[in-house]
C-alpha cells in the first residue's frame, strides 16, 4: 500500500487558512426539531465512522489479561531497537522531504507566476503526474537509480534517507494544491515587483517577502508530506528499507499489539501535528474592512 | 524623434531619465513602437492613454521589470538597460496593493533600508520620517489589512521613497480608490514630489488625472507616444486626430475645410497643423467653444441640460439632428431648458479637423 495523506490528515486544506470553519456572525436562523435531530444524526454516523475505527485500536492495544486494560504494548515500543531506529529513519526522511519539497517547489511556484506564467499549466501538470503513475511502475523505473546509488555514493547511496528523493516526487500533487492556493491568495507577482524594485534580490523575495505571506499553505504542504512519508510502504518495501510502516507489518505478524499500538500512536502523532498547524498557520485575517477616513 | 522637456528644472534630487528607441514585442504585439521621451531631472511626465497602448510596459522596462527587446534607457547619462531591478534604486507604487502584508507600516518603509543595511535605530527614523511626510505618522504599528485603501496606497508611496530613489514610478497608483480620496491623494502626491524635487513617471488611463498632475504628458497609442507636452498644449493644439479624439470631449461637427481655415456652424476659424485641409470635414470642437444664445427664431433646439456645480452642459439638436454638446458657467446657462429654441455658434479659436 502506498497510503496517500488520507484518514484525519485530509482536512488540512490546501492553502492551508482555517481548517475548521467558523461560524459567521449575524442572526442564525432557529432549526425545526426534525433538522436538529437530522444534524445530530450526521454528526453521530461520521464521527463514529471515523472514531470507531481508533476506538478499535485503542481497545486493542491496551488488551491485558483476563481482560484487563494494559499498556504493555506502548511501553514495548521502547524495547524494540528496530522500531525506534525505523521512527527515527522515518522522522528524518519526513524532515528531508520536507525541506527538498519546499526547496524544489516554492522558487519554482514563485518564479512561474512572476516570470514565465504561461508555463503555470505545464508545472502544474508535471506535478500532478505522479499520481497518475502507479506506485509499482515508479518503483520499477526508480530502482536502477537506487541500485546505481547504492554501489557508487557508498553509505550515503545506500542509507534509506534516500527514499526522501521518491517521497518528494510523491508528495509534489498535495504539496502543488496546497502551496498554489496561497500564492493564488495574494497578489504574488506584485509582491515580488515591489520586493525586488526596493532591491531585494530573488532569495529574499522569496524567504522574506513571499514565504511569510503564504505560510498557511506552506505548512498545509508540510503537514501533507510528514503524513505521506509517515504512510508510505510500498516503496520502502520493495527497495528494503525500514521505515516504520514496513516496520510495523513485520511487527503485526510477531506481536499485533505492538503493531497496533505504534500504528495507534502514528496517527495521533498525525492528529496533534495537524492541531498545531491549525493554530500556527490559522494565518492572519486580511480582508480588509477599513473604510477611508473622512476627508 | 525625441521628445525633450523645454523647462528642466529641479530642485532636488532630480535625475535626467531618456528612454531611446525602444521597442517591445509580446509575441505578435507591438507594445512599445520606437518610444522616445527626454525627462528633464525634477519633471513628472504623465502617460496617458487607453488599455494596451504601452504606457504601462514603459515604466516597467524603466523600473527594470520587463525587458525591451531593442532601445537604451538612460538615467543620469548612465545606460541602466540591462541593469536588475534591484540595483536600479527605483521607487515604484503600483495599481494593485502591493504592501507586504506580515510587516506593519512601518516595517513596510523600512523595508529597503533593511536591505542596504542601514541600521535599526536610522531605519525607524527615517520610516517615521517618510510616514509623516504622507500624513500616517499615527499608523506606524498598523498592518496592512487594518489600514483603508487609500491609506494603503499612502504607506507605498512613502516605502517608495524612503529609499531616495532616483526617480519615482507611479503605475495607476490611485485607480483602485474611490473618487475623492483619489482626488485629495494626488494632490498630495504632485505637492511631495514637487517637494523633494524627484524625477516622476505616472502612468494612467484617467485624462483628468494626467491633466492636473504632469508637468508634461505624454498620450501613447499601439505603443507610439502620439503627442508630448504641457496639458494646455495637448488640449488645446492637439497634433493629431487620436490626441485630438482621445483628449477632453470634443463635439464632431460636419464643416468644409478649404486654405488653412474651416466653416464651422457660419463662423471660419482657422485649422490646427496636422488637421484634413480641404473638403468635407469633421470639426472636432471643444464643448466650452460652443456658444448658444436663447432666441425665438434659433434653429436648434435644447435636448438636456446638466447641472455641473459651477458650470452646466446642454446637449444641443442641430437642424440636421447632429447633438452637439455645449459647456457653459452655470450663470451663462439661465434661459436654457429642454425645448428652448437657440442659435448655436463656435468660438473663434482653432480646431482640428478630420476627414469626413
């Protein structure tokens, strides 16, 4: 399974901005008993949808004897040298992904709509392309690259911080929607003019002028490519790395409680990572509601 | 054929700009056609004109945002064509709201200080200094989002120069604002720039405003400057038909051209260089050159009239049903009503006339 930011994750809007709509002021119109009833109903069947399943996990992971709720599970973790190494491996391609993702992608981004935005249409369909190709068939084509590494770049061609490199060309779909609904949110192009017109030179247009301004959507990309790389197993399976996800399915046939537990854990590690980008990126309000002051 | 300033005068800072033959293509447009313009130091040149006809692609290419594809351009003597933007020290206001919205107004206007390494404390001062000077000195510690348009639009102007640019690019600064504070803003920005004596591009679509503010404009078509000079050249001695047509409102009235003058409505006046000499015409006539006398036996008829403030105009029906329009002092204007019967003649002043 090559896992595409998905479960809890997805509600990072691209663009980033509030991920949780607020309601708006005024008066609210007063619901009929049968609409607040239909509207308790739907929040009770989507959310059991998708807590019953963590609910399940947890129940799971914390069986003990006899019936009993225990932690061993969690505390197991810590035993497993291999598992902790595969978190670490995974946390630092998720940071190298990351910091590559947004290295390639916001120059280009920026460059694209200031100079050339004709070509908006064709960076934009290069960056789609790799979910239209199955994961099977990148892998196929991708591992004479890493075979080819692996024998001539030594420890560095052959460490699994490598797969960084594939795991940025996967994340470039999400991160492209994401970042793109920023830059389409501001004036891009007359922000880098004026920037560049006070004699800023291009890396400064983009690290102080442009990236603050598209932060929520920076971080929405962000958050996108530390859930893919925390999901992704076909990849890592097929060229024997040990990431956490091909970790845990080794675990799952030893020890299921184990394997649950960090699988438990990965996703409310997602969760609360999700939250903090909620409160660090909510951004700030920019509709303007000045009116011009009495002449 | 350069267009050069016949008052240079500064009395700042000012610095002589000269675009020389400059030529740009966007694939098969022509947006600049052999432009050509001499900007004495201290002077602010207005360009006028329609949508697309180059004014726009003009001062970019002097701010260094667009490329020409042949030409020089000259500031200070000194070829600046293939300079970057940013080593060119061009302060630059756009039509869009271009403040960066994560640093406050002040942080705005420090902005390029910060980048040529002027120290915190000057940087402050200075930001102060130009926020003062366009009246938003209490709006330092605001964000762009908390502040109005035209207050926005002040913040850019004093961002642009804080810097101490070598000229002043103002590219439709004012057109994003409603009508009065568009007004009061440009006043303002014509007393700064007559202040610090700065060399001035404003470009801008709007014929009142280039008329009020340019010490000279310049009106521009299909990437050709038509017409260069004072407003009171190009308004009243227009040297061709789209300058003449584009500028001011003009009334099209069938006359016949014949020896350097044309028989407008019964009166010979005498025709502006560049004008159709001979034969039928079209006399392009101002509406404050139009003269209507209230009488019995008048031939043409009162269609409207509007009320101006301290001036009125009155559309006018012609025997022959051609509307003609007429601008007069509201006092000048009692005795008019719909249906009035009046005589209609032109003031002797010359015309340009074009073929009919």
């Amino acid at each position: 399974m090559t896992a595409t930011p998905g479960g809890p994750l997805s509600a990072a809007a691209p663009g980033g901005g509030a991920l949780i709509a607020a309601p708006k002021g005024g008066k609210r119109r007063r619901l009929s008993r049968g609409q607040t009833i239909a509207r308790i109903a739907i929040l009770v069947v989507v959310l059991g949808y998708l807590i019953l399943p963590l609910f399940a996990m947890l129940e799971f992971s914390t069986r003990g004897d006899f019936g009993s709720r225990s932690l061993n599970a969690y505390a197991a973790i810590l035993g497993k040298q291999d598992l902790i190494d595969s978190v670490t491996t995974t946390l630092q391609i998720a940071v190298l992904t990351v910091v590559g993702m947004l290295v390639l992608l916001v120059p280009t981004m920026v460059w694209t709509i200031v100079r050339v935005p004709r070509m908006r249409r064709v960076i934009e369909f290069l960056c789609l392309l790799p979910l239209a190709i199955p994961a099977i068939v990148l892998v196929v084509g991708i591992s004479p690259i890493y075979r080819f590494m692996g024998q001539n770049f030594g420890k560095i061609g052959a460490s699994p911080l490598t797969l960084a490199l594939i795991d940025i060309v996967l994340v470039l779909p999400f991160a492209y929607r994401a970042i793109d609904a920023s830059l389409r949110s501001i004036d891009t192009a007359t922000l880098a003019d004026a920037a560049r017109s006070l004699g800023a030179g291009w890396v400064r247009t983009i690290v102080q002028v442009i990236m603050p301004n598209i932060r929520a959507g920076i971080l929405s990309a962000s958050v996108l490519a530390v859930a893919l790389v925390l999901g992704e197993y076909t990849i890592s399976s097929l060229l024997s790395f040990n990431t956490v996800q091909v970790v845990i399915v080794v675990l799952g046939k030893q020890d299921p409680f184990i394997s649950v537990a960090v699988s438990f854990s990965a996703l409310i590690f997602g969760f609360v990572l999700l939250v903090v980008i909620a409160r660090v990126g909510g951004g700030r309000r920019t509709t303007r509601q000045v009116e011009e002051p009495a002449v | 054929m350069t267009h050069s300033s016949p008052n240079a005068a500064s009395n700042g800072h000012g610095v002589a700009v000269a675009f020389q033959d400059m030529h740009r293509w966007y694939g098969s447009v022509h947006a600049l056609n052999g432009l050509s313009i001499d900007i004495a130091p201290g002077e602010l040149i207005a360009l006028l004109g329609p949508s697309g006809c180059g004014k726009t692609t003009a001062l970019r290419a002097l701010g260094g945002l667009d490329d020409v594809d042949e030409g020089r351009i000259l500031v200070d003597g000194k070829d600046i064509t293939n300079v970057p933007t940013n080593k060119r020290n061009m302060g630059i206001v756009f039509q869009a709201y271009s403040l960066f919205p994560n640093m406050t107004a002040r942080d705005n206007v420090a902005y390029g200080l910060r980048l040529r390494g002027v120290d915190s404390a000057a940087r402050k001062k200075k930001a102060d200094e130009t926020l003062e000077l366009v009246g938003l000195g209490q709006q330092a510690g605001r964000y762009p989002h908390q502040m109005s348009g035209g207050q926005q639009q002040r913040v850019a102007l004093a961002r642009a120069l804080a810097i101490e640019p070598k000229v002043l690019l103002l590219d439709e600064p004012l057109s994003a604002l409603d009508a009065k504070v568009r007004r009061q803003l440009r006043e303002e920005i014509r007393r700064i720039q007559i202040m610090i004596g700065i060399t001035t591009l404003f470009v801008t679509h709007d014929q009142e405003e280039a008329l009020a503010m340019g010490d000279r404009v310049g009106v521009m078509s299909a990437g050709r400057l038509e017409q260069i000079g004072p407003p009171s050249e190009l308004y009243d001695r227009p040297k061709t038909r789209f300058v003449a047509e584009f500028v001011g409102l003009t009334n099209r009235i069938a006359a016949t051209a014949q020896g350097g003058t044309v028989n407008v409505l019964g009166m010979a006046v005498p025709l502006l260089e560049g004008s159709d000499q001979s034969g039928p015409v079209e006399a392009l006539v101002r509406p404050e050159n139009v003269r209507l006398t209230p009488t019995d036996d008048g031939e043409a008829r009162v269609a409207a009239v509007s009320f101006l403030g301290s001036l009125c105009r009155a559309q006018v029906t012609l025997p022959d049903e051609t509307l003609v329009v007429a601008q007069m002092s509201a006092s000048d204007a009692r005795g008019l009503y719909p249906g009035a019967a009046v005589r209609v003649s032109v003031e002797p002043a010359a015309v340009f006339a074009v073929a009919a």
